[in-house]
C-alpha cells in the first residue's frame, strides 16, 4: 500500500504536468493566429487608434502582400477568405470620408488620403474585392459626379465576378450595385434612357426585369449626390420606369406587390404619372389598378380613389379599374355607428353605377371584387346573400370565385374548418386560401398527420398547384414548433432555410411575427437570426413587442440594433418607423404626455440619421399628438406645448407630405398651434 502521503505528493506532481501542459499548449494557440485574421486585427488597430487612412493602406499593401507570399496550403487562399471583408470596407469608407473632409482643408501642404478606387484596386489584385466593397466605391463615384467611372467600375465588378464567385456575399449588396451602375447610365447629360441598351450595358440582356425599379428610385432619392445631377437622374428614371412598364409589365407588378412602405409606393407613381405626362403616353388601366390595390393593401384606400380619379378624368376606365374601386370604397374608414351599414352602401353604390346599370353580362372578375369588398368590410350576411340568391350558378362552378367566396367565409365569427372541407378543392389554386387554410388547422390543432398531409399535397408533391411563399414557410416554422419533440428545436432549420439568407429570413420572420400570438416564441426565433444584424429584422421585432404592450422592450431591440451596427447608414426608416410607431401607439394607449420626449429623440435621431421622418411616421405622430390633445382637451403644460411644437415643426418639414384633414381638425379645436407652414 503507498502511503497517502506519496499519492497526496504523486498527484500534486501529475497536476503541475498537466498545467504545464495545458499552459504552454494555451500559449501556442494564442501565439498561431491565423494570417488574415492578423491582418485583420492589425488594420482595425490602424483605423481605431492612428485615424490614419494612409497609413492603414500602406500597412495592408505590405501585409497582404506578405500573406499572400506565405499561404502555403491550397485550402486557405485570399479568395476564398472572408476574414477581410469588414475591415476592408471600414478602410473604403474611412478613405471616402477623409478625401471629402480634405476638400475643405485649408492646408494644402497636407498629404492626401488614398482614394477608395485605389484601394479597391490593390484589393483586386489580390482576389479579395466583394460586391460589398465595390458598393463603398460606387457610391464614391455617384457623390463625385462621375457617370463614366461609374459604368468604368462595373467592367471591373463583373469581371471580379467571373474570376471569383464567392466575390457575392450574403444581403443585398450585389442588388445595390446593379442599382448604382444604373444611377451612373442615368446621371448622363443629355442622353434618354432605353431599358434595352441599359440591360446591355448591365449584361443582362434579354432579361431587364432583373432591375429593381424601386430599389432604384430609393437610393436616387437617399444617395449623396449633387442637387442637379439628382434632378438629371430622376427625370432619367422616370422615362426609364415607364419604359419598364411597357416592357416587364408582369415583373413592374411583382416588384410592386413586394413594396413594404406608402411612401414607397406613392414616389413610383408620381414617377410614372410624371412620365406618362411628359411623353404623353396615358397610362393603361390595368396599371392604374394594380396601383388602387396596393395603396388599398397598405391601408391607404383615399390614394387608391385619387388613382381612379386620374384615369376617370381621361374618359378611359375600364373593368380592371372598376373592380379596385369596388375594393378600394370597402376599406375608406367610416367613423361613428352603422359601419358596416354605410360600408355597404358605398359598396353598393359603385356596384350600380358600373355594373348593374352596364348592357354588358357582368364577369366573374368583377364578382370576385365584389365578394372581396362584402368580405373585407365585414359585411358577412351580405356575402351570405349574395352568394345563395344573385351570383348565377354557372359563375359558381368556376374555382377562382368559388376560392374566394371560402377565403372570407373564413373569418366569420365561430368559423371551423369542418364547415367548409367539403367545399374545398382538392388542388387550391388559391395562394392566399391555402395559406388562411393551413392558419385555421394550426389554430384549430387538428393532427400533425392531417397537416403535413395537406401541406405536402398543396405545395411540395410533385403535382402541388403552389409554392410556398413567405407567409406559407412562417406557418410551416410554426406548426413544427407547436408539434415538436425536439428540446434543441431550430425554426428555421425544421424548414430548411438558412438566418445567412438575410432576404428571406427576414420576410419569413415578419410573417411570423403576424401568425405568432405568443411573444416568447416570437423572441425564439429572432434570438436565431439577430445576427447578421438588419434593420429590418429588428423593426419587425419592435413592432411584435409593441404589439405585445413592452415599449421597454421595443426601446431594448431598438438600443442593441444602434450599439452594434458600425455603420449610421444601416440605422434606416425600417428600424426607425416602428420604434416611432411604438412610443406613439404606446402614447395613444396611455392618453398621456409621459411619452413626448421620447417621441421627440426618436424623431430626432430619424432627422439625423435618414434627413426627415418618412410619411408613414410623420402620419403616425400627427395622429398620436391629435389623440392625446383630445382626449387632454389640449390642457398641456408649458414644456409639453413645446415639444408638441418641436414634433409638429418635424411633420411640416417633410416635403410634400399633408398631414390628415381629421387630425389637423382635432388639433385646431383643442387649441394646439401649428406651424406656418400648414397656413
């Protein structure tokens, strides 16, 4: 036996090994760090400490270079890495914003920072340019004025592209490049625009829906560019968008469709009513119409009347208007009693003036509207009637009516799936059916089996008459999680996407915060995807936490989001809308003034980081500060009436917004002063 001693002095000395072990194996990690991300470190160091954009570039010449020499193992190459591509894009933009600083130096003995087209060049000498930096530089070159390099520069990309793949990153940086090489076509003096020579000169050929229209319009509106090329390049767009609708009509009206914002939508339509003006070129009613049922979709039922109006005064309204008007008149706001009652007769009303009274047989589409219109109003029994006494039974027999009429019989009141499967077509032809469909069997928690069944048979077997979209994948995400027996479920694995496909993630995520009633599940599955960090993701998040009452937790998202972006451009209206529309809905909930300042900061910051409040907030704050006024009787102290003049000066000051009527009324007669402005 050993004495318990000699064990007591045998492990002390097996222990000292082992530490020492461990120590000199610790210190061999920490001294092995990979080259690039070396390099990586040591420019972070350059740009953080020294502020010295040349210094920053001629240590990354000579590193890289080094690097570049030492990289014996084939799996690890430049190209190939991504251990750069923050870092390098803080060097493109520390240099364009040190060569704009230099321009209004006095100090011309002052050595000149390197221009962000040099550094991007040495980038891609050594295969380490992506579609991110090329961005920086692009929008370089817009705020220079200089169309030419702009058109230059996209050679270069598409051929950094040809001999590097991965020079494509996640998000939506390859997208923007598109868009700014189009801003360089556009900012040409005296030349019109042809969408075909631009699709050339994009090397997209035969395929000019690749362009977002959009997309475009925002960053000719956002970029930092002169005054008068902005002018120059707007005109341009106009003419081109119109050319697009000529051209990609189906594409126009998906890429219309995917608008998010009122604001969005109303600039587009300015500018193709501005085009069509000028070229003398009326627009088509279809296109009109598709105009009526988004602003209609967005809440904004007066603009889609203003739509219709336009075309009513050419004399040339046709029966895809007429059926967005039937549409558009169920969704203007009634305020008082008799809703239903007086939506119903505005509804009624168009259905005499265009139909009824028309020689011509009335067509399903316009049936179609009409179901939807009862339905969106809410006017069930209508509905009800409608259907049984006036819609011919030849009309019923066809699925796309037949869908429609089902969509709605499902919000009624008490609704239960058993009282339409019968009903139900074996193939929906129906997206939006098919989608309220599976909503109702996840809420009605009918059998994991009999779910999957009907997934499968509509949207993934081989004969499924659907594609899932973005509101189908969110349902998907959330009956997997209600069925699950999985301790370590992921969302968005369980239905094979990945949080790295920011677009998509993103817009699943939204809908799921819309299907979602449970707040918690809602924090699960954003906690999966807060990194890469977007602007969109976490607006949709305070939303889904205003909903929830926690402007707490609304201001936290919001917090995070500011501390750990590194760049003010990403704090865009997508974050700032909703964190306004927070605090407002939280003002109006509270009937108080506790929240004023807050909405102020928020304004502010808005001010600061996107040059003015949107439509959307600027239309959210007159509304909470008319709502509070009224239900205070306009009784405010001092310091309060001051910051209600601070935020209305803000909602003035957005060019050409006009706030509501209603509110502007409401303010007047509780004695709240407005701006000159309003005068």
């Amino acid at each position: 036996m050993l004495s318990s001693s000699f064990r007591f002095k045998n492990a002390l000395c097996i222990r000292s090994r082992v530490a020492a072990c461990w120590n000199t194996t610790a210190a061999n990690a920490a001294r092995q760090v990979h080259p690039i991300s070396q390099l990586s470190l040591d420019l972070g160091n350059q740009l953080k400490v020294e502020h010295n954009t040349l210094a920053a570039f001629n240590l990354f010449k000579k590193e890289v270079y080094d690097v570049s020499q030492n990289l014996n193992d084939p799996r690890f190459t430049l190209q190939r890495s991504f251990g750069l591509n923050s870092v390098l894009k803080q060097l493109l933009q520390a240099s364009k914003a040190d060569l704009t600083s230099s321009k209004g130096s006095a100090d011309s003995n002052a050595q000149l920072p390197p221009n962000p087209y040099e550094i991007l060049t040495v980038m891609c000498q050594h295969g380490l340019a992506r579609d991110l930096h090329f961005q920086v530089v692009f929008e370089h070159l817009v705020a220079s004025n200089a169309p030419q390099d702009i058109l230059g520069l996209w050679v270069k990309y598409l051929e950094t592209l040809t001999e590097n793949p991965r020079a494509i990153t996640y998000g939506s940086h390859h997208e923007n490049n598109l868009a700014l090489a189009s801003i360089g076509y556009l900012m040409l003096r005296d030349k019109a625009p042809h969408l075909s020579e631009l699709a050339q000169i994009l090397n997209i050929g035969d395929t000019p829906e690749k362009i977002q229209m959009s997309r475009l319009r925002y960053l000719i509106d956002t970029l930092q560019m002169d005054p008068a090329v902005r002018k120059i390049a707007k005109n341009s767009y106009s003419l081109l968008l119109l050319d697009f609708v000529r051209t990609c009509r189906p594409e126009f009206e998906k890429q219309l469709k995917g608008l998010d914002l009122v604001q969005d939508v109303q600039s587009l339509f300015q500018n193709l009513s501005t085009a069509s003006r000028l070229s003398e070129q009326p627009l088509s009613g279809d296109i009109i119409a598709a105009f009526m049922i988004k602003f209609t979709q967005l809440k904004k039922p007066q603009q889609a009347i203003q739509c219709f109006n336009l075309i009513k005064q050419t004399g040339k309204v046709d029966l895809s208007t007429q059926n967005a008007l039937l549409v558009a008149v169920a969704n203007i706001p009634v305020f008082g009693r008799d809703v239903r009652e007086q939506k119903a007769k505005r509804i009624e009303a168009v259905w005499n003036t265009y139909f009824t009274n028309s020689s011509d047989p009335i067509e399903t589409s316009s049936y179609i509207a009409l179901v939807r219109a009862l339905g969106e109003s809410r006017n069930f029994q209508q509905l009800q009637q409608l259907w049984i006494n006036e819609i011919p039974s030849a009309l019923k027999a066809e699925q796309k009516l037949t869908e429609e009429y089902l969509l709605f019989q499902s919000f009624r009141k008490n609704f239960s799936l058993e009282g339409i499967k019968g009903q139900l077509p074996e193939k929906i032809g129906s997206l939006e059916l098919a989608n309220q469909v599976l909503r109702k069997m996840t809420e009605e928690r009918l059998p994991e089996a009999e779910i999957d069944q009907f997934y499968k048979q509509q949207f993934t077997d081989p004969d499924a008459p659907l594609k899932p979209d973005s509101t189908t994948l969110a349902l998907k995400m959330y009956f997997n999680s209600l069925y699950t027996k999985d301790p370590e479920f992921q969302f968005f694995k369980s239905i094979s996407k990945s949080k790295n496909d920011v677009g998509t993630s993103t817009e699943i995520f939204k809908k799921f915060t819309e299907i979602c009633p449970e707040i918690d599940t809602v924090r699960s599955v954003f906690k999966e995807i807060e990194t890469p960090l977007g602007a969109k993701k976490y607006g949709y998040m305070i939303t889904a936490e205003s909903k929830a009452g926690n402007i707490d937790a609304c201001e936290e998202v919001f917090k995070k989001f500011v501390k750990e972006t590194r760049d003010m451009n990403t704090i865009t209206r997508s974050i700032l809308d909703p964190i306004i529309e927070a605090v407002c809905e939280q003002s109006i909930k509270e009937k108080s003034t506790a929240l004023l300042e807050k909405m102020l900061v928020y304004a502010t910051f808005a001010k600061k980081a996107q040059k003015s409040l949107t439509y959307q907030a600027a239309s959210k704050v007159t509304h909470t500060l008319a709502q509070v006024s009224k239900a205070l009787s306009g009784k405010f102290t001092s310091s309060e009436a001051d910051t209600i003049a601070k935020l209305l000066q803000d909602v003035y000051a957005v060019r050409n917004f006009t706030p509501s009527q209603r509110n502007v009324d409401i303010l007047v007669q509780n004695k709240v002063a407005l701006p000159k402005a309003s005068k």
